[in-house]
C-alpha cells in the first residue's frame, strides 16, 4: 500500500497498475452516503484497493477482501483479530457498538499508537450465534475492546482504511 502514497493523481495510479486493472465508479463512506468519484485497483476481485483522490491533496485507501494481499502502513490486514489490533495500538480503544449507526467502527484509539495517524478500522463480529452476548455490545453506545463479549464473538477487521496527508 506504501508505494500508493507518492501518486498525486489517478493517471499516475493508472500508469502504475494498468487501464486494465483499474477502473473508476463513486465511492461511499461507512455510512453509505456518496464520497464522489474512486479508483479502484484490480476491481471485483479479493485484491481490490479503493483510492480516492481528495480534494486536500491527501488520498484516502480503503481495501476489504479478506484474501487481499494489501496491508495499510501498520501491518493491519482485513481478518485481523481484535486482539493484534490492541496490541498494535499499545492500549484498548472504542468501537461503534454494533447494528447501528457506523456500527464496528474506532470510536477512538485512546490515545495510543494508531491515534492521530489517518487509519480508520471497522470490525465485525464473527460468532453472532449468542444473542445474549452479542445484544451486549449491539446498540447506540460505545463499546471499550476490552469488553469480554468482543473477544467471545470474534471479532475481527472487516475493513481498512488509511487517509495519508496532504501533498505539497
């Protein structure tokens, strides 16, 4: 995903991956509302990458195919336990509860290592199949990583994105 960071515009992305690995449609955020236009790198496939040019002059990369073989500047691929991304983080942080607004979503890193550095993470739970447990941590509320419902449901990254700075 590194060498995505220099391109400054899509037909630089277009150069480097091929007009037939690359196509372009509008993109939506975790919400689903509309983002613009994207660029998509090798679509439709497990090894999609999503980049949108934004209008700072930073670019926003987004992947979530589970066999992709991307991974943002941290390592973080989709998959990941929750567990490696606490640890990468060096302290629990907040989700979004699930089933609601931007549900699995980082509410906040706490302060810790990923906090300030552009990497937007949305989780999912994999072991849904307890409803007393998973009503815990579904809702409009936030929920803390360490919560022990999460680590019995599961949850892993469902998907990566990673917004670099501006270009001068």
């Amino acid at each position: 995903m590194r060498n995505i960071f220099p391109l400054a515009t899509p037909d630089q992305l277009v150069e480097k991956y091929g007009k037939d690995h690359v196509t372009t449609h509008n993109a939506q955020d975790f919400e689903g509302n509309d983002l613009g236009p994207a660029w998509y790198v090798f679509p439709d496939t497990d090894n999609q990458m999503e980049v949108i040019f934004n209008n700072d002059k930073s670019k926003t990369v987004s992947f979530v195919g589970e066999n992709a073989k991307w991974k943002s500047p941290f390592g973080i691929k989709v998959g990941d336990p929750l567990e490696k991304i606490v640890k990468i983080n060096g302290r629990n942080f907040r989700i979004n509860a699930f089933e609601w607004a931007n549900g699995g979503l980082v509410d906040s890193w706490e302060g810790g290592q990923m906090d300030g550095k552009g990497v937007t993470l949305q989780f999912k739970a994999v072991n849904t199949g307890d409803p007393k447990l998973y009503d815990q941590v579904t809702g409009d509320k936030k929920v803390k990583t360490d919560h022990s419902a999460l680590k019995k449901l599961g949850v892993v990254v469902e998907k990566v994105s990673f917004k670099t700075a501006p270009q001068q």
